[in-house]
C-alpha cells in the first residue's frame, strides 16, 4: 500500500533521465516513483497510479533484449505518456512504425506543436525542446494524430485523445526544453487530473501513519552515522513512535573533530537523548598494524556491527532496524542497468538486519537528497546540520592511507576542522558539495622558524557535484587555500599534535598565553579591518546561538584554537557590529586600539580595586584622570578631588543617576531615609523626555514612580522650567518632600538639552539636588564652542557622562562627579570590621567602594588614561567636531530633500528626520534598512510621529560612509513608497 494519495508511476527503460522524470513530477508537488519495467502489474497498483510514464533508454525497440514492460500500461485505464524510446514503445505494439536511426540527434530543436493538444494547452505553437535520440517514429499507430514535429523528426509527439495516450520524442523533464515543465503539468493535471497536493509536509504526516502501522508495538534500534539521512529518519521515527526509538551512535574514534558531541547536541536540543557509544579504543586496537585499505574497512565494517550488536541486544524487545537509505539507492538497485548498487541500499549496517533478526524500516528510501533535507528542515534538524557536506562511514580512516594511528586521527580531525573553518568563512561552504583534508603517507621536510621540521603532509580535497556520482574539482580561491595552508602549518601538526594530548587540569602556561593572546590580538586586527563586510545587524534568530552551543560543557579542557575557532563560527553570526562605520544607530558605544589594550591589562592585572589599599594605583589613577577630565570639558572645579568633590568611574549613567538619587534622597531626609526607609513623601523630577533609567532610580531607591514627576518640555524637546516650579510648589503644598531633580543634556529621543542654568537656580534656591545627566552629549564639551550646552553645570550636585558612549573608550565607563563628596561617602558607606584599615581611618584616601552601588570594582581608569593619552586633548577634539559636521552635512541632505523633513534641531551629532509619508511609510523603511544590513538606524516617536534617527559617533565612520547611508536611505525610501 502506498502512503500517499494518487501517484505517477515512471516505467525506467534506463534513460539517463529517468530519476529526473520522478523529479519534476515531484516538483509540480505530485509523487512519483520510479519502477522497473518488469514489474509486475500489482507492483504498479500498489502505488495508486493517476499515470504513467514510460522513460527514454538507450536501445532500439528492435534490438534483442530491448527492455519491454511486463504489464502493458496501455490496459491499466490511466493516461500514459511515452518520452523518447517510451514513445517508440508506444509506436511500436500499437502497430505504427519505428526507423533505425541514421545518426543521433543531439541538442535543441525547434518544434511545431498543436496546441489544441492537452499536453500542449496554454503554449505558444513554436517551442525551443531537446532531442537526445537514435530511432524514431516514423508512422504513429492507428488512431493516433501527430501533434508535434521539428525539421528533422516528422513526428517529434503523437496522441491518442480518447485513450489518453500521448508520446514524445523530446524531453520535457530536461530544463532546456523551454516549457517541458508546464508539459508534464498539463499531462498531470489536465490529462490524469490529479492535484498538486503532494507536499514534505503531506509526506511526513502520511509517513509516520505508515510508520505506526508497520511497527505498531516493539523497540526500534535506529543507526545514526552523524549524517542528514539517518538523522531525519531518526526524527521521522520518533514523531511516529516516541520513545520507542532508540537511536545509536558509534563513534569509533574517526569522526570529525567534535561530530560525536555535536550530533549528541543537536538531538538534545529537539529533545532526543541518543545512545553514544564511545567505542574509540576498541577502533583503534583493532586497527592497528592494518594498512591494507579494503583490510581497513572490512574491520571498520566488522567491528561497527559487534559494537552496534552489542548495544541493540540492551533494548528491550528490540524488533525494527531503521536506516536512512535513499531513493537515488533504491532506482538503482532496481533499474533495468542491473543490480550493481544493491550493496548500497545496505551499506550502513551491513548485515545487521538478519543477523539481529530485526525488520528494516526505511522512511526516506522514497525520497531524494534535497527532498530530505527539507524534510530534516520540517522536523526541527538546524539548517547548519541539514547542510552538512557528506561523509564517509568509516570515517576518517579512508582519508588516512597506511597505518592509523590515534595521532594521525588527531592531526587529521584537526586540519580538517581547519579546512571547514576557511571554507565557511570565505562563504564558499555551501557552494562546494564535498571538502575534506587528507593525510598523505609522506613525511616532508621543512623550516620553521628556526626549526628543521619533519611533518606529515596535508592535501585537500573539494569537489563540486550535483549528483555525487561524477563530480569536478572545485576552483578554490588561492587566498583562501592560504589561509588554510599557513593555519595548518602552524596549528595542526604541532600545536594539536600536543594540544589533544594536554592534561585536563593545566594551566595556560606564559608561554601559552602569549602566543594565544597574539592569536586574539590578531583576530580583533582583522576584525577590525574587514568590519565592514559584516551586515550591521546580526540576523541571527532566537535560540540560534544557543542551539550551536554544547548542551554541556566539555568534560575535558579544548585547546584554545578551538575556541577561537567557536568566536569565528558561533559568536561572529551573533554579533551586531556596534564599532562598523554604518552603525548610526543611538546610542553609539565605542572603542578603540588603546582602550582595547588598556582593558587587557585591566583584565592581566586582574585588580580588585574597592579600596585604596586593595590597589592604591587604581584608586589614584582614577581620581587623577576625573580630574584631568574636569579641565578637558571646561566642569567646575568644585567637582575636583582637591576641592570639596571628586570623580569616580560608574559603570553606567544609570548608576551614576541612581546614586545622585540616593545622596538626594538623604540630603533632602537629613540622612534619615538611610537609616528607617521611607515614607512616601519623596519627590523626584525629569523631563518626559529623560532616560528611562531615572524612574529605574526612583523605584530602586524605594522613592515610588509615582512621585516622579515627569514635566513637560518645549518645542524643542526640552523641559520647561516654569513646569519644574509649578510641579515642585505644588509638591511642597501638598507636604511631599521634593529632593532630586535630573535635567538632561542631550536626551534619548531627540537630544535635546535641557535648561540646566535656569533649573540649576530652581534646584538651588529649593534646596534640591541637581543632577546633569549628560550621557552621550558630555562628550562634545571637549571642544569648546560646544560647551554652551552645559551652561548653568556650576549650580549642579552632580554630573555624568559616558566615555563610553562617544568618547573612544569601551564600555563600561561613565565618568560622575559630585560637588560634595561627603554627602555621596555618607550615603554609601558601610564599614565591615574585615574592610577596616590604616589607611582608610587616615582619612588621607578616597575607598571608591563608598562611592557607589556594588563593593567590588575592576581598574577601569587605565583604559580611560590610555585613551587620552593616545589622542591627546586635540586628537579627541578633531575627531568630535568631524563627527558634527559629518552629522550636520546629513541634516541639509534632509533639508534638501522633498521626501523627508527633520524632526527636532540638530544640536550635535544625532539627526532626527522622517519620511513625510507617514509612520507605516517610516516603519517599513527602517526595517528595510536595517534588514538590508548596510546601515542601523533606530527609531524614536516625537509629537506622536514614527521618526528615525542618525547617530554620528562610530570611531571609523568616515564622510563616505554617512553618504552610503543617505543613499541607502533615499534608495529604500522609493522601494517603500506605494506605487501610485
Ligand atoms: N542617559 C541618557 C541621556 C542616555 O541616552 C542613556 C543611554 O542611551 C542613558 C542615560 C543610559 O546609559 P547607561 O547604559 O550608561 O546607563
């Protein structure tokens, strides 16, 4: 019985086209299958055939032993189609004649077609088809017409309408037939009438109803080999049977590099535990001294089905045997070119079936290659398994000719993974259908470094193929067969021929250390040199990461190669590049060479720095570089650590934000909040347009959200402080407390600067804490004709800004000032007995674990003094004022255009503007944009309308890049427009 609905059945008379036949079908969304020409005729009706179609073959109908159907598929009362020797066929038994051929016809042909014909419906009458043939058909049969001829071949197709018998000479299944497919529709769906209903998904339902029928009770022993085929049959059989599948992997030691742990990861994550059996030991024992290659697979063989045997025999009521045998194997062990692949359809597990007394269940033997891997798609597999290149059953040990050793299994697994690696990363993995290494049984001599070496030797080999039966070789790129030639010089035959070896509880040794650190430097070098071939936004979907992460970590330590190779492999495709020149996203986060480098010697001296003698250069360094930076943005000395203030590094403007609030807080409750908590009648204010992180403040610091008052702002985006006095007087009649103000220089939405000379005086005539959030825009006080944006700072208790942000150094860095650092210690501090020491009860030091939220901290200041010191004063300035030009070209460009208009003044590097369309006009741009993966932008809403936003902050960004971006956005624009 067939598991699908009606079929077309294709008669091979050993036609090279045959397989492809059954394929169109099966692209037109019918099935098909192909059979022999002597099958039986309830071999046919098995399939419920809606038609049939007889293929091409190479004989002559005359000649002896020419191939004839055993059941005349003339009387099985379906339509039948006869493509070249088939329709000879046709032309033949029904009595018409048949010439021996002259020559052969070979190529394109132009031909002249009745379109009244059904196979010929809806086609022009002169059509490009593709004749490959010896004889033809001189005089079709009686009730026959001709319908088709080309200049050299009179009847190129016949019919006989009532019987629903037609006949051609060329062939439809082959592409260069200009509308061979629509052909074989029409004989589908017009001639036989069924309906493209026939689908993966229809398959895969109608296949696990048959795989319940066949094995409705018992244990199923599944053979996985860490392929596509026996892994989507594995899943097949788990929808149909649950865990009554018990799939096994042998890993014999000659795997890929890491195949067996991934193959264990990729069931995990679809909720499948399989039986891995690390039989490595057992392989390699009986390998030994075998050099013979067909000796090597005949124990490899032998051994695979002891091994397997002994774990089949465990399960309980073990009576099925599943593999992942395919269609391409089964039409050749059939086809009428003799039983030569027979041995194929069973080449996994050879012999097991009779041995275990197990029924074979072979779910995708119907199915081709491609057709299995959508089905692996549909049944959860990840797309990065699905498109595995093949690879052998005896695994590595054919690609090891003499001897194979654990060592040289090593070195190859190695240089393999390498190979792969190199592929992947120059794009070309999907484009070659097999690469692998080879370890040739020669040992060269060479130089390295100073060293006379006596290596093995590597080749690679890469193939393309359609059909992985004749292949050619493929034309590697010489850079990136330089690429993988230098690493494996250099990584596989020495650092892993130790590397696989390394005790499990080592240490990275110095030596170690500098030459992998060398490694990572050189890796974020050449980061950030091809930056800009990445798309900016990483298209990674959710879980993706995770899913190409191993469900457990390694039982034993990996070499570090590895591990960079994962960054490459796993990270790279998750990453959004926040440091390419096309980043214009808000906000910006930047780094650079010496705040890279100043982080790594963070990271080397590996500081605890919560008090001055935990470290006292981290603490000194970082009071000092505050200090430098009060001058460097013209701030008021009061903020200096000699005056009554000081500096610190938060790590984020948050932070700093929360901890002004608190000091507010006590300052405003004479300190009394910090010692019974508090009662409700705090207030705090901020714009409407202040960071979200405030209202984090005020909830953290247990003030409530509902006393914080957000007020309103101008046209420009910024608050009113008439607003501010009206919220604060109403507060104070009301008997609240207010104690914070934050005003914002340069805000999220549409950097906007607020008042801060007008709010100061407020705050200070109220008595309340003024704190100046200037989180990007701070930066810009470098250079001093911006500085008029912070005007009236002097009134303020408090100020941050984020070097982070826009000032060359990696996250995280806000640098925050208080005007009375007593009040801030006061609020913080807490003293242990275990914290107590000289130099704190000295007085003479400032312990930064007082002036903020967490105990610990990390020697942050290097890398914002390396940063600086790098620049200079005037290099950070340049770099600034070019980001504001960059930024205010882009908004004349906007001026300019007639399509967008801008969206909020252009103080400094952030451009608001919108298409004058609409929000969904906007919305769908900017998802274009962004999917296009030349540029991010993000998004904000002003008075209610959808506006982008144009951040000009990335360190690389150059004139041309802002420019490309204005294309991009102008170019997307039209695409999103409705057509009119
Ligand atoms: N304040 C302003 C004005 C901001 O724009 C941002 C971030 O965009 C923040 C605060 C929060 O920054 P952080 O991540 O340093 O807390």
């Amino acid at each position: 019985m067939t598991t699908h609905g009606r079929s077309i059945v294709v008669l091979d008379f050993g036609g090279q086209y045959a397989q492809l036949i059954a394929r169109r079908v099966r692209e037109a969304r019918v099935f098909s299958v192909v059979l022999p020409p002597d099958e039986p005729e309830e071999g046919i009706r098995r399939w419920n055939p809606a038609g049939i179609i007889l293929s091409g073959g190479p004989q002559s109908v005359y000649d002896e032993g020419a191939p004839l159907p055993r059941t005349d598929p003339r009387t099985l009362g379906v339509p039948v189609l006869g493509l070249c020797y088939g329709m000879q066929w046709m032309a033949h038994v029904g009595g018409g004649e048949v010439t021996p051929a002259n020559g052969r016809e070979y190529g394109r042909a132009v031909a002249r077609l009745e379109t009244d014909s059904e196979l010929f419906a809806g086609l022009e009458a002169e059509q490009t088809v593709w004749m490959s043939h010896g004889d033809s058909v001189l005089r079709p049969p009686a009730g026959y017409r001709i319908t088709g001829s080309t200049p050299s071949t009179p009847v190129a197709a016949f019919e006989d309408s009532e019987r629903r018998l037609y006949g051609l000479q060329f062939h439809p299944e082959v592409r260069h037939t200009e509308h061979g497919s629509a052909i074989l529709e029409n004989f589908l769906f017009r001639a036989c009438g069924v309906r493209p209903d026939w689908t993966i998904a229809s398959f895969r339902h109608e296949k696990v109803e048959a795989i319940r029928r066949q094995a409705p009770s018992g244990a199923v022993v599944c053979a996985l080999s860490g392929g596509v085929d026996s892994a989507v049959t594995a899943l097949l059989l788990r929808e149909a049977l649950g865990d009554r599948v018990y799939p096994i992997l042998v890993d014999h030691g000659l795997l890929r590099a890491h195949e067996a742990r991934q193959v264990g990861e990729a069931f995990g994550r679809l909720g499948i535990a399989i039986r891995a059996v690390d039989a490595a030991d057992l392989f390699f024992s009986r390998l030994e001294s075998v050099t013979d290659p067909e000796e090597k697979r005949r124990v490899i063989g032998r051994t695979f089905i002891e091994v397997f045997e002994e774990e089949a025999r465990e399960i309980p009521d073990a009576r099925y045997l599943a593999q992942g045998t395919l269609y391409p194997d089964v039409i050749e062990s059939i086809s009428i070119k003799g039983p030569s692949a027979v041995i194929k359809t069973h080449h996994n597990v050879g012999g097991l079936p009779e041995k275990l007394g197990l029924e074979l269940i072979e779910p995708v033997r119907e199915l081709f290659k491609d057709e299995v891997r959508r089905l692996g798609g549909e049944l959860g597999l990840p797309q990065e398994f699905l498109s595995r290149h093949p690879f052998p059953g005896p695994g590595l040990a054919v690609r090891i000719p003499g001897e194979v050793t654990r060592e040289k299994v090593a070195i190859l697994q190695r240089a393999d993974e390498i190979v792969l690696e190199e592929i992947r990363a120059a794009g070309l993995y999907g484009a070659i259908s097999q690469a692998f290494a080879v370890l040739l049984p020669v040992r060269s001599v060479g130089v390295m470094g100073d060293n006379r070496t006596h290596d093995f030797v590597v080749a690679v080999r890469a193939v393309q193929t359609t059909d992985f039966m004749t292949a050619d070789w493929f034309r590697m790129p010489h850079e990136v067969l330089d690429a993988i030639a230098s690493r494996i010089d250099v990584q596989a035959s020495r650092d892993d021929r130790v590397g696989v070896a390394r005790p499990e509880t080592s240490h990275m040794t110095p030596e170690e250390f500098r030459r992998h650190g060398r490694a990572v430097v050189d890796w974020i070098a050449d980061y950030m040199e091809r930056i800009e071939s990445f798309p900016v936004v990483s298209r990674v979907l959710p879980g993706e990461i995770r899913a190409a992460l191993p469900e457990v970590p390694p039982k034993r330590g990996e070499s570090f190669d590895a591990m960079l190779a994962d960054v490459d492999r796993i990270i790279l495709p998750g990453i959004t590049h926040w440091q390419s020149p096309n980043f214009f996203a808000y906000f910006p986060s930047n780094n650079s060479g010496p705040a890279i480098l100043g982080e790594l010697l963070s990271a080397g001296l590996g500081v605890q720095g919560m008090l001055w003698a935990t470290s006292p250069a981290c603490t000194e360094l970082e009071t000092h570089v505050l200090d430098w930076l009060v001058g460097m943005l013209g701030l008021p000395e009061k903020f200096r650590s000699n005056s009554t203030g000081g500096g610190v590094i938060q790590d984020t403007a948050s932070s700093a934000t929360l901890c002004a609030l608190l000091a507010g807080r006590e300052r405003a409750t004479g300190f009394r909040a910090n010692e019974s908590g508090g009662d409700g009648m705090l207030t705090a204010y901020a714009s409407t347009q202040a960071h979200s992180s405030v209202e984090k403040a005020v909830k953290i610091a247990g003030l409530g959200r509902e006393n914080l008052r957000l007020i309103e702002v101008d046209e420009k985006f910024a608050m009113r402080p008439e607003g501010l006095a009206r919220a604060i007087s109403e507060d104070r009649r009301a008997g609240k407390i207010p104690s914070f103000v934050c005003a914002t220089v340069g805000t999220t939405s549409s950097n906007a600067i607020d008042p801060v000379a007008e709010i100061g005086k407020l705050c200070r005539d109220e008595g309340i804490w003024l704190h100046v959030d200037a989180a990007m825009s701070g930066t810009a006080a470098l250079c001093p004709e911006f500085r008029g944006i912070q005007e009236g700072v002097e009134l303020a208790d408090s100020y941050c800004f984020n070097p982070h942000k826009w000032m060359f150094t990696n996250f995280d860095c806000d640098a925050f000032w208080v005007a009375d650092r007593a009040a801030l210690i006061r609020t913080l501090s807490v003293l242990p007995e275990y914290l107590r020491n000289k130099a704190t009860e000295s007085g003479a030091v400032f312990d930064y674990r007082d002036w903020h939220v967490p105990l610990g901290r990390r020697f942050r200041a290097l890398k914002l003094w390396f940063v600086i010191r790098h620049y200079g004063v005037e290099g950070l300035q340049h770099h600034i004022r070019r980001h504001v030009e960059l930024a205010r070209k882009f908004k004349a460009w906007v001026e300019k255009s007639n399509r967008f208009e801008l969206a909020a003044p252009v103080p400094l590097n952030l451009v608001c503007f919108r298409h004058v369309g609409g929000d969904e006009i906007n919305r769908n741009l900017l998802e274009t944009l962004n999917a296009s993966g030349r540029l991010y932008l993000t998004h904000t809403s002003l008075g209610g309308k959808y506006t982008l936003r144009m951040s000009i902050g990335q360190r690389q960004t150059e004139e041309r890049h802002v420019a490309a971006a204005w294309q991009a956005i102008e170019e997307l624009a039209v695409e999103v427009e409705p057509t009119v």
